[in-house]
C-alpha cells in the first residue's frame, strides 16, 4: 500500500487526537465500572472497525484484509499481557482509582516504544529478507515455549523488575508511598520518583518485551509499516478498557496460552514459507483471507473450551466442597 507522508502526518494526528480525547475522560482518578470498561472497549473496536473498512473503501482490500488479521492477532496477544499488567499492579499495591491513570500512560510508553521497533523491523525486512527466517524461527520456538508453560500449570506467578527499572529507581529514589497522581516529589530537596512513575514505567517497558514476538508475528501477515503500525495502536488503545472489563475474567481464559502458541506457530510456519518463496523455491504461500480464518477460529475455539474447562472444574470444586460440608456435618454428630 502506497502511504504518504500527509496520510502518516493525519494518522498520526488522529491518534494522537484519540488520546488526548481518552486522557480528558479519565484525567480525574476513579474507580472503573464494568460498564464504563464496557462501552469504551466497544467504542475502540468500532473505530478500529471503521477504520479497517476505512482502507477497504478508499485503499485495497488487501490492505484491510492484512489490517484486521494484524489487529486481531495483537488484540489476542495483549489480553495475554493483561496476566503480568496485574501482577504489577498487585506487585506495586497499585490504589483501584489509579489504576486506570497508570494503564493510559504506561500503554502511551508502550506505543511510542512498539513504534520504534516497528521503525526498525521495517528497515531490516526492506534490506535483509533473510530475516523472515529469523523472525519465521523465533515465533515457532515462542510458540513451543509457550506451549511448556501452560502443561508446567505454575499457580503461582511473580513479576520481577528488568533491569532498566531498578537501574532507574536506583539514579532517581522512590518515594515511600503514592502521592495522588504526582510523578516526582521533592524529598529532603531531591527530586525522586512516586511508585506511581515507576509502575507506569514497569507497564511501558515490560510491553517491550511482549512487543519481540507481536512485532515479528505482525510482519508475518503484512509487510506494510503503515498496517503494522495501526493495527498495533487500535490494540493498544483500547487496552485499559478491556484490562477493568475482563480482568476477573482472564484466570477463565486457561487454555488463551495453548491458543495463542497455535497462532504463532501458523504465523512463523507462514513466515518462513514466504522466506523460501522470496530466496526462489517453489513452495505454496498463505494467503491473508486462510491467516484471518486462522486466527479466529483459534480465538473461537480457545474461548470455548477454555470456559467448559473452568465450567466443569467449578462443578467438581463445588461436588468436593459438599463432600467435605457432609463429612464436617457427621463428625460433629
């Protein structure tokens, strides 16, 4: 798809414009309600909507196409990244009416990070293609990877500060408790860091880490640093949302790990077959309209099976528990 720079400059004005829309609604701390998560998740799937049919009415539908494959696979992959937001935020004892504060600013660091690595991806694809066997490998073994943590079922699960975190708490100093919405505080005149500033960086960078295989699985449905780049904001965006809508919800979602190894591993199958394709060999390519199939019918399937397994569990937790009331019944006798 041919972009030019007015097109990148109103994108990325709009954008821009979205957020700031979106800061002005939750600039004042308050607990989210589900209805409130609820409307604002559907307000950012529609713009997102709109603007997928946006490219198919004034673009290609190749285009559109590569956008809503794209902006599914990184949907489905940020609610995964949802798991270890809300360890951080217990992590941090994060107040509810902040949470919100600090979901917008850490996911408006996490966007303006994603855009510099798509800045890069796109410079080494359009110079190396080789890459996409590089790109094609990693995605497989992060989807075997993925694949021995779900079966290694870990209860429990802790998030641990990167090293650029403590090397920033460590220059600057924290503050010993929150201050309302304050980001830096003077302290026996220093100026140090509130935990709030901390915790909105520990959103932003950790979503880095999340970004080496979202980036590369991206680019294994389009090439186009414009799709790329959209389809990664409108899943970013409305993120916060969807962390207040369905955060009880997740611990639902046991087999969302064994679903999004699937994808992955399609993607990364698709990324080297297009590699082959590139270097010469005669090999079959899948085609966008097979990868969005793909892609939600694995998200279908995921969801449902995932809620009869929690279904089934509850009713044998429930049997278990009538179990025990009768044996504490009859010893009481």
């Amino acid at each position: 798809m041919d972009v030019s720079w007015t097109l990148w400059a109103l994108t990325i004005f709009g954008l821009i414009a979205l957020i700031s829309v979106d800061f002005f609604i939750g600039r004042k701390p308050h607990d989210v309600s589900t209805k409130e998560a609820g409307i604002w998740t559907v307000v950012w799937i529609a713009l997102a909507v709109l603007f997928g049919l946006g490219l198919l009415v004034f673009g290609e539908s190749q285009a559109s196409g590569e956008f809503f494959a794209g902006f599914v696979t990184e949907k489905s992959l940020s609610v995964d990244n949802l798991f270890v937001f809300i360890l951080i935020m217990a992590k941090f004892s994060v107040p509810s009416h902040l949470q919100q504060r600090v979901l917008l600013i850490g996911v408006l660091i996490a966007l303006v990070l994603r855009a510099i690595f798509i800045a890069a991806g796109a410079a080494v694809i359009a110079n190396f293609s080789w890459v996409f066997y590089i790109f094609g490998a990693f995605l497989i073994y992060t989807a075997w990877k993925l694949i021995q943590e779900a079966r290694a079922d870990e209860d429990e699960e802790e998030w641990e500060e990167n090293r650029l975190l403590k090397s920033v708490e460590r220059r600057f100093g924290v503050a010993d408790r929150y201050h309302g919405t304050k980001l830096f505080i003077q302290k026996n005149g220093k100026r140090v860091l509130t935990p709030l500033m901390v915790v909105m960086l520990a959103i932003g960078t950790t979503d880095v880490l999340f970004a080496l295989d979202s980036i590369p699985a991206i680019f294994g449905l389009t090439q186009d640093p414009y799709i790329v780049f959209t389809a990664n904001a409108f899943a970013l965006m409305g993120l916060r949302q969807l962390y207040f809508l369905i955060g009880g919800l997740l611990k639902k979602l046991v087999h969302l790990s064994y679903g999004l190894s699937v994808i992955l591993g399609f993607i990364g199958v698709k990324l080297v077959l297009h590699a082959l394709h590139e270097s010469g060999v005669h090999v079959p390519e899948i085609s966008i309209a097979f990868s969005l199939a793909v892609i939600g019918g694995v998200l279908v399937i995921t969801t449902i099976t995932s809620l009869m397994a929690t279904r089934k569990q509850a009713a044998a937790e429930s049997v278990e528990q009538a179990k025990s009331d009768d044996e504490n019944v009859g010893a009481e006798k």
